[in-house]
C-alpha cells in the first residue's frame, strides 16, 4: 500500500498537480540502476531456487522492457499474491543480508493497472543470459 505526504501546493498551481498525479507513472528504464559485479550476480543466481532463476531468467529475456508480476507469475509457476510476492521478500532479504546490493532489477507500480510491473537492465541481463545451461 502507498504511504502519502503531505505537501504544500499553492491554490493556483493545484489543478496541474491534480493534472501530473491522473497520468500514468512513467516506467523508467532498468538501465538507470547500475549493474551487478558479474561474478556477485552469477553467484546469486547459482545459490538460487530454481523459481527464483526462472524469474530471473524472464526479465533477462525481456531487457529493459516492463514484465508484469502476472507474467512473471506464469513463468515461476507461482501465485502472483503470495507465491511471487513471498520469493521476492526471502530473495530481497538474502541479496541485502549476502550481497550488500540493491536488487537487480526495479519493481514500477502502475497505479491505472493496480500492477506491478519489473525490469532489468542490459548488461544484468547478459550475465544472465550467460548463465543457462543448454
């Protein structure tokens, strides 16, 4: 659920702000999070579950282009609610606690689709993508 701030905006400016927030969020681009050491990133994919790989996997395939949580969902073999939501909070805590890195990849809520949405950069994706066995 979103927290809210409380912010001053004055009277003649609060049409346009009303205006700004009735637009859909802009996805930004996974390339704005810079990359994982490529031995750090294969080393957390070999330690990974065989979902999580496959999460992984799918946003490596589809590079810097938005995956939503369904999606993914169907390629992990998961719930989207529980199942997805419940790996990502274990893996989010094990990258944090193991790798002292931010996640690599970005989650975008997109409030018009009451989704998420996930991406992950180019060279991340490499890496990945390097990494399956045939």
């Amino acid at each position: 659920m979103d927290t809210f701030i409380m912010f001053p905006v004055p009277p003649s400016r609060v049409q346009e702000v009303i205006e700004l927030l009735a637009k859909p969020a802009a996805l930004s681009p996974a390339g704005d999070r810079m990359p994982w050491p490529p031995e750090t990133l294969k080393r957390c994919y070999s330690e990974s579950s065989e979902r999580f790989q496959k999460f992984l996997d799918t946003l490596a395939d589809n590079a810097e282009t938005p995956v939503s949580g369904g999606d993914l969902a169907k390629a992990t073999g998961l719930t989207y609610r529980s199942g997805v939501a419940g790996m990502l909070g274990a893996a989010g805590k094990r990258i944090d606690g193991r790798y002292h890195l931010p996640c690599p990849w970005e989650k975008h809520w997109r409030a018009s689709e009451s989704r998420n949405y996930y991406t992950m950069n180019q060279e991340d994706a490499a890496v990945i993508r390097s990494l399956r066995t045939p």
